[in-house]
C-alpha cells in the first residue's frame, strides 16, 4: 500500500515512535489513525497518514507491542518502502 506524503518538520523525533533508521510512527489514541514519517537525504521529514480502521484500503495491527503492521508501507514520492515489524522499520 502506499502513502501520499508531505513535508514536516523536527516534531517526530520528539513526539513519534522511534523506529529506526530515520523512520517514526504516531499512532493515535482513536484506534483507526496513524502517521508514518522518514527522513528524506536532504535531511527534511515526509510523512503521510495510515489508515487503521480496516475499512476499505488500511492497514492492520498485528500487534501492539512489539508494534507490527501489515501489509508493507511504500512512499510514493521518495519510494522509501518497508515494513514495521517487531517495533522497527524493516526495508523492503
């Protein structure tokens, strides 16, 4: 599945989950919604939201903790593709 992403700034080193390797998530308290962000090679932060509801096109929660989602996450602008498994980002 893929993101439409967008540009931001520092605010996902403090408030996201680390992941790794330039790579963060924040899922909200909601249930259905979550962000991923990656640091791009110039240094700016793209992220995009991902759907968790399981309604039409989203992604599932395998697991909360160690956080695991399926299916893989592909950015569509910079082709940044992976996969969150075991609380880390997981190149594709």
């Amino acid at each position: 599945m893929t993101i439409v992403s967008r540009y931001a700034g520092e605010w996902w080193q403090e408030n996201g989950t680390d992941l790794g390797d330039g790579h963060w998530i924040q899922l909200l308290e909601d249930g259905v919604t979550g962000y991923f962000a990656h640091r791009n090679p110039d240094g700016s932060i793209c992220w995009g939201r991902i759907p968790l509801s399981g309604l039409g096109e989203s992604w599932k929660i395998v697991s909360r903790e160690p956080l695991t989602i399926e299916p893989s996450i592909l950015c569509e602008t910079h082709g940044v593709h992976g996969f969150i498994r075991d609380g880390k980002w997981v190149p594709a």
